[in-house]
C-alpha cells in the first residue's frame, strides 16, 4: 500500500513537472520573458488598498438580452467592436489559441462571416475597437494579453474595415502595426479604446488594483515600424471596486476576477469600462473623477464591450462560452443622467 502511494505521488510530480515544463516552452517560443514569472501575482487585497466611493444618484440605466452568438467558431468573444460602415452590425475576435481573424454578426448575435487577417498566429488577442481615420474606417486589434506578466513587449494592429459585401477569400492585410511596452513592467490587460479626437490608443490593466491607465500615440496609418515604444501612464483609476471576501465568495472560482477590468469602450469624454460584475463610467476630461457605477447581470464571463455606433450612451457587451462549448449571448447596455 505504501509501495503504490510512493507510486502515485511520483506520477503526479512528474506529471506536474512535465506540464510547467511544456508550458514555459510554449512561452518561450511565443516570445514571454521567464525571468517575469515570479511577478504573476493577482491584486493586493482590498481591505488593504481602500477604493474611492462611487458617486451614481443620478445615473439611470438598463440592461436588455439581445440574442446568443451564432457563429460557434466564435467561442471566447475577448473583443467587441462597432461596424463604422453599418448600422447594427459588430466586430469580434477570439481570446489566445485561435489564428488571425475576425467575425462579423448582428447585433441579436447573426453570424455574418469571418476574414483572416495576413499574419501568424496571435499570441493573446484581447480587446479591439472601431474608429474612422481620414475618413477611412478601420478596426484595432490589441495583443495585450499578459496573465503571467512576463511578456517583454506587447502589441496592436490596425487593419482596414472589411466592407461586409466584399469577399472574404483574400486575407487582409495590416496597414499598421505597433509594439510597445510598460514603463514599470509587464502588465496584463484586456480593455484597450481608440480615442481619435485625442490622438491616442488607451490601455487600462487588469489585475492591479487600483487600476493603472496608459496611453500609445495613435500614428498615422502604413507608419508601422518594429520600434518597442514605451507606454504612458496617465491616471491610478481608484473607483473601480474589487469584490469584499465576503462578495467574492458569492461567485465561486469566478469571485477573484469579478471586479477585474475586462474591456473598455471610448466616444467623446465617456470611457466606458466592464468587468466581470458590472460596468463603470468615467470621464475622460476628468479622470480624478469617481467612475459612475452601471448595474449589469451576471452573465459568466464577460469580456468585451463597445459603443454602439455613433453613440455615447448606447453599448453592447459579450461574453465568452463556459468551457468554449456553451451559450454566449450579447447584451445592449442605455445609460443616461438626470
């Protein structure tokens, strides 16, 4: 009996090996930073880094189911983007392991195509917007996933808007590209917003708390080069909560990551921000300000949101499939003031 105790246990070591093994060849040959790993640790404990309070009197707001994602290739929505060529129409991408490309549907969810984009296979493909440059529309696409921080550098591309009539046999190709990095270190980050006006690309992490938000310069396009920029920090968001132990233990497994930033949308000076939980208004003239919490349901993972078209109260948020197999569905998000 001890014998095979023995046994057992060194199968399981060795099996453990094994796999942390294969994993950090994986990240090596995807590029990671191994010296990084010891620093993938999730945000401070809150009762220990204390939030601001958030102001919503007079903040009104509604949530409406819209319909299930049809396309069931599109299994981790990690991205949402508004068309800027028509109406009710989105964007959206796969989380890490999937190729280069992007899936076209309704705003009910209508599976409306898929285009590949001419390059390798992504690293971590998180977040993307939608916006018009030069009278041409284009959509961005943010490899910024870091779970481990360990990644040296991190990208974004921009590609053109496919025009939902135009075929889809011929990959796109990129007409800008960017790599950048963190000035303090790798950070792992999901919720990246183009804000044109502002001539900027910006980029709020996930894991700490309080949150941190960069900005990237938005360059003109074909100005691709393989210069690492780095990022500039430009606020501490302290209004976006993390979950008391207390709450956390309300959602299970799924209670650490609840209050984590997600994804973020921007049109005019709302920058409008989701996580797991809820979703989090701020002002982009004012990032002093406390962000304005908006009641959303708890539909699982949540993992992207966007503006509607042409819109500043109006958004549309999705969420991935439990286990890549089940029910993904998007849901319309009104907010207005008194």
């Amino acid at each position: 009996m001890f014998k095979s105790t023995i046994r057992v246990l060194s199968l399981l070591l060795l099996a453990g090996i094994l796999i942390a093994v294969g994993g950090a060849i994986t990240a090596w040959y995807k590029g990671y930073d191994l010296s990084n790993l010891g620093n993938a640790v999730f945000q401070p404990d809150p009762e220990e880094n204390p939030l601001r309070p958030l102001n919503s009197s007079n903040f009104f707001a509604q949530s409406k189911w819209m319909g299930d994602i049809e396309e069931i290739a599109l299994n981790e929505s990690s991205g949402l983007a508004s068309s800027n060529l028509t109406d009710d129409v989105l964007w959206s991408i796969n989380d890490s392991g999937d190729s280069a490309r992007i899936f076209a549907m309704t705003t009910a969810g209508g599976d409306l195509g898929e285009w590949a984009i001419n390059l390798p296979e992504p690293t971590d493909w998180e977040a993307m917007d939608s916006f018009v440059f030069d009278d041409t529309a284009y959509l961005l696409i943010a490899d910024v996933g870091d779970n481990l921080s360990w990644r040296p550098y991190v990208s974004l591309l921009v590609v053109p808007e496919p025009d939902l009539t135009q075929s889809n046999e011929t990959p796109i190709e990129a007409v800008w590209q960017q790599k950048f990095r963190y000035p303090d270190g790798p950070r792992d980050c999901e919720a990246v917003a183009v804000d044109v006006g502002r001539g900027e690309i910006l980029l709020m992490t996930k894991r700490l708390a309080p949150n941190e938000l960069y900005r990237i310069p938005l360059k003109h396009m074909n100005d691709s080069n393989d210069e690492v920029i780095v990022a500039e920090k430009i606020a501490i968001i302290d209004s976006i909560p993390r979950p008391s132990p207390e709450e956390a233990r309300l959602f299970g497994a799924a209670g650490p990551y609840m209050g984590m930033p997600t994804g973020m949308t921007s049109s005019g000076n709302n920058l409008l921000v989701t996580t797991m939980q809820n979703a989090y208004l701020l002002n982009r003239a004012d990032l002093s300000q406390p962000a304005v919490t908006i009641k959303l349901p708890f539909i699982g993972q949540r993992e992207a949101i966007t503006f509607a078209r042409n819109s500043a109260t109006t958004a549309y948020v999705s969420r991935e499939r439990k286990k890549g197999k089940e029910v993904a569905d998007i849901f319309r998000l009104d907010f207005a003031t008194e």
